[in-house]
C-alpha cells in the first residue's frame, strides 16, 4: 500500500512539471511572435538551422502556417514542429515562436519580437 501511495505522489509530482496545459478557446491568429534557435525538437526530428519551422501550444506537427508581420507586411510559410510558447508567454500575448531563419526572413532579429498574423494553410497549399 505504501508503494502505491509513493507511485501516486510520483506521477502528481511529475505531472506538475510540464508546461502542456491546454489553452482554451479558439486558437488566436493575432499576436506577438519570436524566434528561437533549439538543440533539438519536440517532434523528434533533427533541427536545420536554414529551416521554415515554428513551434506552437497544442497543436498537431507537421502542419504548416502563414505567418505575417503586421509591420511591414512580409509573410512566411514556416512548419510545426516544436511545442512553444510557454502558457506564461502564451497568455501575455505570444502566439508562435519561429525559427531563427525564418524570422529573420521577416523581420529584424535584433528586435526579438514582431506583431503577427497567423493561420494554419493546407500542406497543398505549400510548394516544398
């Protein structure tokens, strides 16, 4: 019985520790993006620096997305593989997190973030 109790306390204690809560509602299509620039992914597969990639909260890998500055109005398709931003980033307005290559593509690094638009487009859509 005391084992039990000791798996229980286990699974509460590590259940704690991920930042995966669902967000929820709708999934916002305005907001601030940033870049990031990882050592590997959620998805499971190998991170190339010179990628269209992004990560997003709760969302399904491999789709793919059309993200707009709103400031200068260039846009970028870039692909899910990574969870991200954390819900504390999440709730103060961060909606997706690109790739290092790809928010340069849009905006200037140096700034760090970026008012966006964003919204999922079908894999058709996208000329790989």
């Amino acid at each position: 019985m005391k084992c039990y109790y000791a798996v229980l306390i286990c699974l509460f204690l590590f259940c704690g520790c991920q930042d995966n809560a669902s967000v929820t509602g709708p999934y916002p299509v305005m907001g601030f993006a940033s870049w990031y620039d990882p050592w590997f992914v959620a998805s499971g597969e190998r991170y190339h620096k010179h990628k269209f990639t992004c990560a997003i909260r709760n969302r399904d890998f491999g789709k793919y997305y059309l993200v707009c500055n709103l400031d200068n109005n260039k846009c970028v398709v870039v692909k899910h593989n990574d969870f991200g931003p954390s819900l504390e980033l999440f709730k103060r307005g961060r909606i997706i997190d690109l790739s290092r290559y790809a928010f340069s593509k849009v905006a200037d690094l140096k700034k760090g973030l970026m008012r966006v638009r964003t919204g999922e487009i079908y894999a058709g859509q996208v000329d790989q």
